[in-house]
C-alpha cells in the first residue's frame, strides 16, 4: 500500500516474482483502476496475474443483488432497493466482494495484492469494517468469503500489509496517515519499503548528491517508524527496458 506514484506495483511485481523464485506459486492481484499489471513482464509459470474489475463487478453484485430481491420482495422495495444500489458506497462493496472471493478461492501458495492508492484503498479497508451493516440494506446476507476476509486480514500470520513510499516529505507524511489507519483496524503491518533511493545507488555524481543527501531524513524517519523493520530499493536506470512490455 501507499499513495499514488511510489511505485507500489513494481515492488508487488518484485515480491511476487522471488517468491516465485522459491518455487511457490503466487497469485499476483491488483485492486487498482488502472491495471498497471498488465504493462509489466511476467513470465514466471508460478505466479497467476489477475484483475478485480470495478465495472464488472460492480455490474454482477447489482443483478445479483436484485435477483435476489425480486423473488422475496414487493415491488415497491425492490424500487428501494435498485436505488440503494446506485449509491456511491455500492463500488467499494462490490469490490471489496470480489477481493474476498478471489482470496477464498486462492490454490496459490501466497497472494500478492496491487493496492489502488492510499485513498481508493482506504475506501476498500473501511469496508472491511462496514460491509455488513450495508449488506442489510439490499440483500441481507453476507457471503462467507467475506465473512473470512478480516481475521485474515487482522492475523500476522497470514498476511503482511507492505508500506511504500518514496524517500520524500509528502509520500512519507501519506504513509504515516495510512499507518495510523491500519493501527486502528487492526490489520497486520509491519515492513515498509522506500522505493526509487538514489541515495542506495552509491552514486558519486555532483549533480545527485543533493538529491542523495534530502533523502538521509526521510530514510531515517521511516527506519525509525518502521522499527528497523524495512527495505530500501534502489532508483532503477533502465526500468522501463527490465521490467515493462512497453
């Protein structure tokens, strides 16, 4: 997790792909929009690559939700119903439904899941809290994927939330707010990374050298935060030619 532009599914990508490297099968998922998977080169048998479709299951949980209706209510209520439907919280729901039913139906040895940004995955955490309760209000029953999905989410033994941020004031201040949520929720985090250092590349270029030393306080800080617990990724030259199809 992280905000926008810190480079979140590349270190999804990376993850996945040494495990993979261990001979364990992964399925590498993202909950993003904008599908940033699909421009990466994966060609490792072991990891499966899929896609949660806002549009698509946005579209199955409504006609599900109104087939159900239909055959147990009034018209009048299944009208109240299709409207409910059409509010904002509905997206997030169905999301969050086709996240929780991707990982109840994983025959993989571990799941890495692409996060949309801070924001976008925020929405989805709050429903982890709140799906229920918005359930009762058009179908009335809470599938039990979903039902599964947050001791899971919650038990550090099964999952491992992975902060990323970039060695800069605003990308660590986003993530400290996202901590501070995922404190709250009670959901397993622990290891940060911050991706794109120049500082870890060792340059000794003049002209990098302010960028190398502006990094030292927010490396600290996160070393700090993350009590010794974290990664430093390198900023990549030639990333576009290692690691996209594009």
């Amino acid at each position: 997790m992280g905000k926008g532009g810190v480079g979140k599914t590349t270190v999804a990508v990376q993850i996945a792909q040494k495990i993979a490297a261990q001979h364990k099968t992964v399925h590498l998922a993202t909950t993003d929009p904008a599908d940033h998977l699909k421009y990466f080169k994966i060609t490792s048998p072991l990891i499966k690559v899929s896609h949660i479709d806002e549009k698509k299951s946005l579209k199955e949980y409504q006609n599900e939700v109104l087939t159900t209706a239909k055959k147990t209510m009034k018209s009048n209520d299944v009208d109240y119903v299709a409207e409910d439907l059409r509010s904002p919280c509905t997206q997030e729901i169905a999301v969050f439904r086709a996240f929780a039913e991707l990982v109840a139906q994983n025959d993989s040895d571990v799941v890495v899941v692409d996060t949309a940004p801070t924001g976008h995955t925020l929405l989805l955490l709050n429903s982890t809290q709140s799906y229920a309760q918005e359930v009762a209000h058009t179908s009335g029953s809470v599938p039990q994927a979903v039902v599964n999905l947050l001791p899971r989410l919650q038990d550090p033994k099964q999952t491992e939330i992975v902060m990323v941020t970039l060695p800069e004031a605003t990308p660590v201040y986003e993530s400290i707010r996202l901590d501070d949520d995922l404190k709250r929720a009670s959901l397993a985090h622990t290891w940060w990374v911050v991706n794109q250092s120049m500082l870890a590349t060792q340059t000794t270029d003049p002209c990098l050298l302010a960028r190398v030393q502006s990094e030292v306080k927010w490396i600290d800080q996160v070393k700090e935060l993350s009590n010794n617990y974290f990664a430093v990724m390198q900023w990549q030259p030639n990333y576009e030619k290692t690691l996209l199809t594009v």
